[in-house]
C-alpha cells in the first residue's frame, strides 16, 4: 500500500527538473506517491518535437535527469503529447526599423518578432524589439538564442549562417528551427514565407 504524497520540496524539485528541459512545453500533471522509501512518479507534459523517435528520447532524457535529481524515485511515467500550433512565433533579425534583413544574428540591432497563423500563414501580430545582447562583447550569439527559447519562438530566420555554430545547436535542442535566408528585407522575406518551412521559397538553406 502507498503511503501518503511526497513532501512538497522534492515534488518542486521534480517540477524544476522537468521544466529544465527544452523541449518541454508545459507539465500537464505531476503525481508522486511514496511506499516507505521509495517513490512513483506519473507526469503529463506537452513537447516540442517533430515526431515519436524524438518524443521517445525526451522522455528518457527527463527519466535519468528526475532520478539523478531525486535518487530515492524507483519508477517514472511520462505521457507525453505533441504541442499544439496555432500559430508560429517567427523570429527575424534587423539592421533597421526600416525592415532591413541583419548581416548578423546575435549582433543585430533589432529583432522583428511575427506570430504567423499555420493554417493560412497570415500574420497575426507583428513587433521589432531592440537587441539587448547588441553591444555585448562575448557570447551575443548564445544570449539571444537563450532569449529566443525562452520567448518560445518556432523558427528563426537569419542572414548570417549560423549553422555549425554555438546558437544553431541550442536552438535545435529547444526544437527551434534556423532558416538561412539570402533576402534583404523583411518584406521580401515575407512574400516567400510558407508556414511549412519545407515550401519557403528563395530563402537559401
């Protein structure tokens, strides 16, 4: 027979663990009950990822990183489910407010921001922000990927070719995907942009 729910604190450090994870959209439920010593654990969460094998692979992934964070856990269950898109948050960065297309990624002055209807791909809000990280003297690049993953941003489309780079891989591991595009401005980009990024036209790799 189970005992009574496990203390709040190692529940919370459940949480954290689980949140940590880039692909992890959000944590639907969270259940753990306690026989003695040990602990089971049930979690439902919605991920970020492209198909089953990824799905399968996150979910071992966060198996190994809630035991390694509470070592007394003897079995974990993880339901996962894919997210669900609406829209996509697209993420372009500018030299200008003018909508001039950056030569630069992390050192771009600006950052225009599009939620982008899936369906139809008609754009449903449309903000520039400044570049916080613009004047940094290292690690630009990285800082506004963390940036990007944390503002749950799909897809990022850039001049600069990023793709064997530091800021291209942290954005893979949050299921970001990074477009190369050899436009010059966000209009142009715009008029070959299909919410299937497969079907984007003339916009490099």
């Amino acid at each position: 027979m189970l005992d009574a729910s496990i203390d709040f604190s190692a529940l919370e450090k459940i949480r954290e663990t689980i949140s940590a994870h880039p692909r992890v959209v959000k944590i639907k439920d969270l259940r753990a009950r306690s026989a003695g010593s040990v602990i089971f654990l049930t979690a439902e969460v919605i991920l970020r990822c492209p198909g089953f094998k990824d799905a399968h692979a996150i979910t071992e992934e966060l198996e190994r990183a809630i035991k390694e964070a509470v070592p007394q856990i003897e079995r974990v269950t993880i339901h996962y489910e894919p997210e669900e898109r609406e829209y996509l948050l697209v993420v372009a960065p500018l030299e200008d407010l003018k909508g001039t297309l950056s030569d630069h990624f992390g050192g771009a002055p600006y950052l225009a921001f599009l939620k982008i209807e899936r369906e139809r791909g008609g754009i449903l809000e449309k903000s520039i922000a400044v570049n916080p990280y613009r004047h940094e003297e290292k690690g630009r690049g990285m800082k506004l990927a963390k940036l990007l993953v944390d503002k749950g941003v799909h897809l990022v489309f850039s001049r600069e070719n990023i793709k064997d780079k530091g800021p291209a891989y942290l954005l893979d591991s949050a299921g970001i995907q990074y477009r190369q595009v050899t436009c010059s401005t966000l209009e142009e980009l715009l008029e070959g942009f299909s919410p299937n990024p497969g079907e984007n036209r003339g916009m490099g790799q």
